[in-house]
C-alpha cells in the first residue's frame, strides 16, 4: 500500500507538482521525492466498449518508487493496473495445429543459435517507436528489435553482444551462467524487472567434475534503459543447499508473470510455484507453495509439487511458460516434459491448474521437445488470443545431439474439439 500527497504553489502551475510518495511496497519503508510536470499529473482510463476489452484504472502517472533492494518500478504503469474480463472461463476447450513444424532461421546472427531458445522467451513492445523488443534465454541473454513479437521477424541485434550471463571463473551462484527467462517492463521511461535462471557448476579450479551439472537457483536483475544493460540484485529463490559434490541440484527453469487477479508476482519453476507482493520483486518477499498456501521461506525450505483438480500430481517436467489467454478468459501454461512431449493446461486462478494435455508428442523414444514459449503476433508472450505461435527446441535424436529452434501455429476452440476444415 502506498500514500501519495500532492503540493503546489497554486499560482505557478507552469513550474509542475511536487508529489511525495510514502511507500511500503518495497519492503523498505522509505519515502521517495518525484517532480510531475504540471501538464501530465494524471494518466488517461481506459474504459472497455464491450465485455471483451481489458480495463486500465486511472493512477497518477509519473511515479517512480525507489527499489531498495529489488527493481524501482510505477505502481501506476499498465502492467500492475490492467485488468480482464474473467466471467465466462472456457469449461470445455481443445486445439489444432494449423501449420507443421517449420525452422526458425538465424536471420540476426544470433551467437548462440544452436542452442535456441532455452527457456521462456519474453517479447515486449517498445511504445516510442513501435517496435518489439525480444529477449533470448541461453548461457548468456541477447535483445533483438523488430516489428513483430515473433522472433523469425526480428531484424537486428540490439545490442549486438549479450547484455547478460557468462561464464566466471570464482566460486559463486552463476559462475555457470545467467539468463533472462522473464521480462517485465514496470514504468514508461524503460525501468524493467528480470528474472534468471542462474547456475553454479560447482567451480574448483575451473569445471573439471561439474559434468555440466549446477546448483541452480533464480536471481534478480534490473534494467533502466529498456533491457539493453542490466544490474544485478542476487538470488531471490532455490531450493535447498548446495551439495559437497556435482549434482543437479536447487531449482531455476522458471517463467514468472504477474498476476493481475491477486496482484502479485507468480513464478512456476520446480512443477511448483511462488509468490511475492512486492512488486519490486526483492527475495525476501517470495514465499514458496506448501500444497495449500504460498508460507515457506524463498531459499532453502522445500517447495511442494501442484496437483490438478483430481488431486494428481503434474506431469513432471520444467520450463513453464504463462500467459493470460483472452479467448479462454483462463491461465494457459505450456512446459516440457522429462519425457520429450510439450503439456498444455489452464487455470482460472494461479496455481489451480487443470490436467495437462500433449500439445506435441514425440515421435521417438529418444526425441525431446523442449523449452516451450506461446507467443501471439498480436500481444506478444503474457496476452494471447485464439490463435497463437508456439517456439521451442527440438532434439531429434536426445539432448546430447544437434537440436533445431522451431515453431508451429495453433489455434484454440470452446468445444471438445476443433471443428476439421
């Protein structure tokens, strides 16, 4: 909860506002000075024409609440104030693949192709000049521009390096990598909040027993100038510690959204959940899911797995991605399977998922398909109609053999099943 108090010379309007925002959100408690412009003391309130159209409330634009220890962020900006039309949740859904599996090409020179995506891809659309900046999860992060959401339309590199992870020599929590598996922008002038999947690989010397391996865990990282440089803030979340020796251990591989129904942020990683009020995402806010309630500590208290609404436990796998999809007016996550196949599910509330569908099956014992992002060419990654693109990995031969960056178009039905052409 925030206070906000305005104060003016009355007489000399030309020389702006002076708001003084007093706020706890941020876990700190601090009070933080802002200077409004006289001529935009107020942002604009969307009001929606019909059942279908999202609803902005009006908030003071403008204000910008100091981080402290996580990312600075605009309690006013779209993000934490839109919200959906949720009366007539989808009972009954199903879909179709409209288009087969098709290549992405590597049309911007990404460095790390081979090894595209590796995670949840986040797509966000620069209102200054309308162009759509994407962010590709690797052991490194790359930022592309273009005109569309969907990464075979990016036109460049932007910037043409990395602007996170790497490997470091030392003895710390993402000596093995870091990199963005969400993107959220939180005010207009470019503040964005990062989630990463970090990784330690259990450095001695340099990497001779890790094998690969890691001690993964999620981390914090923010940017000020639309997601070209980033700071980092630390890990917010793992699971246990880290062992004496080599062993897949911890837990990353997540997407994290904000959930607009109970205004917070929600991550999905370990086929489980967690949830922070803050919405400058700092680690001591996050609490982990118990089976009932989000209560355990962020860091080393364990996590329980979600079940559906038989009580059963989720397919197992990783890697989710979410989005809000209008069409359905549900929560719609898709994740790989340790199996090889790519799960669909929905939600009307976070984390009540429904039993999870194979959206793509594999055709082989061996074939994995992993690292799964829904992306509409509309609405990018966290909004998405009827008809959506599906990117992912695919490994035709196991995890150990070349893989290829692919897409398929689907589109969604309020039926059992989709009406053949």
């Amino acid at each position: 909860d925030f206070s906000i108090r305005f104060t003016s010379d009355g007489k000399k309007q030309s020389k702006g506002m002076k708001c003084t925002v007093k706020c706890t959100d941020d876990g700190s408690g601090s009070e933080t000075t802002t200077d409004l412009p006289s001529s935009s003391t107020k942002s604009t309130s969307t009001t929606p024409t019909t059942s279908t159209t999202p609803t902005t409330t009006t908030t003071p634009a403008s204000i910008l609440i100091n981080g402290g220890g996580g990312c600075s962020y605009n309690p006013g900006f779209e993000l934490f104030r839109t919200s959906y039309p949720d009366g007539n949740p989808a009972r009954r859904w199903s879909f179709s693949v409209l288009s087969p599996a098709q290549t992405v090409a590597n049309t911007v020179g990404w460095p790390t192709y081979s090894w595209m995506p590796d995670g949840h891809l986040s797509a966000i659309k620069d209102n200054r000049t309308g162009e759509w900046m994407i962010f590709y999860p690797n052991h490194q992060s790359y930022r592309t521009l273009g005109p569309s959401p969907l990464p075979d339309k990016s036109r460049i590199l932007s910037p043409s390096d990395y602007i996170i992870g790497g490997k470091i020599e030392a003895n710390v929590y993402n000596n093995g990598g870091m990199w963005l598996m969400s993107v959220h922008q939180t005010d207009p002038s470019g503040h964005m909040v990062g989630f990463a999947h970090t990784e330690d690989q259990f450095y001695d010397n340099g990497f001779p027993s890790a094998g690969g391996r890691a001690f993964k865990s999620v981390a914090l990282a923010c940017s000020t100038d639309f997601g070209r440089s980033w700071s980092i803030k630390g890990r917010i979340l793992t699971l246990g510690e880290k062992p004496a020796l080599p062993a897949w251990s911890g837990t990353g591989d997540q997407d994290v959204v904000w959930d607009w129904k109970n205004k917070r942020w929600y991550m999905g990683t370990y086929m489980s959940a967690a949830v922070s009020y803050n919405k400058n995402g700092e680690q001591s806010s996050w609490k982990k899911w118990d089976g009932a309630n989000f209560t355990r500590d962020s860091l080393v208290e364990d996590m329980t797995k979600l079940r559906d609404q038989n009580g059963l436990i989720l397919q197992p796998g990783a890697n989710p991605s979410i989005h809000w999809n209008r069409y359905l007016e549900t929560w719609m996550m898709v994740y790989h399977g340790w199996n090889g196949n790519i799960y669909i599910t929905t939600a009307r509330d976070l984390p009540w998922f429904e039993t999870p569908r194979i959206l793509v099956q594999k055709e082989t014992f061996v074939e994995k398909n992993w690292y799964p992002t829904l992306i509409s060419w509309r609405y990018g990654d966290r909004l998405a109609g009827r008809t959506m693109f599906l990117y992912y990995r695919y490994f035709p031969t196991g995890t150990g053999g070349v893989a290829y960056f692919k897409k398929m178009k689907i589109q969604l039905c309020r039926d059992d099943e989709c009406p053949t052409a």
